[in-house]
C-alpha cells in the first residue's frame, strides 16, 4: 500500500499489552471502501466487521494481534 501522512490519522499509543511489556504501541486508524490487491497465499480472505464483532471473535479464541482488542477498546469503542 502507498499510503501518505494524509491518509492515515495517529489515534495515541497502548501501553505495553501482556506478554509483551516492553514496548509501547502506536494506534493510526486508514479508512477505506476499497480492497487493496493482496497476497492471497497468505491470506483467506477479508472481510468487513463491526468493531464489537472483532472483540467477540477475539474472545472466543480467534487468533489476533496482541493489541488489536486493547486498540478497538480504546480508540473505537472508547471503553477503556
């Protein structure tokens, strides 16, 4: 992806999620109603969520990123 200053918006930073407590997380938020080309050998798809259903799907199980759930907490649902 080209992406410019522009396209993105910096939200703030996490503090270091569990498991990793040495480093800080910076959070930007790309908004876009277009699928970019990607690799599909090292993806199965993509689809579009609300964030409340991403939170779900972590907390079933599903495998994520250290700090996606923190960073939908904070800067989308505004619950943390």
């Amino acid at each position: 992806m080209d992406l410019t200053n522009k396209d993105i918006q910096f939200l703030g930073k996490i503090d270091p999620v569990p498991h990793m407590p040495y480093f800080f997380t910076g959070v930007f938020l790309y908004k876009s109603n277009e699928v970019k080309k990607y690799n599909h050998a090292d993806y199965v798809g993509y689809g579009w969520l609300e964030p409340q259903k991403v939170i779900d799907l972590i907390d079933s199980g599903k495998p994520s990123k250290n700090a996606l759930k923190a960073a939908i907490q904070k800067f989308i649902l505004k619950t943390q």
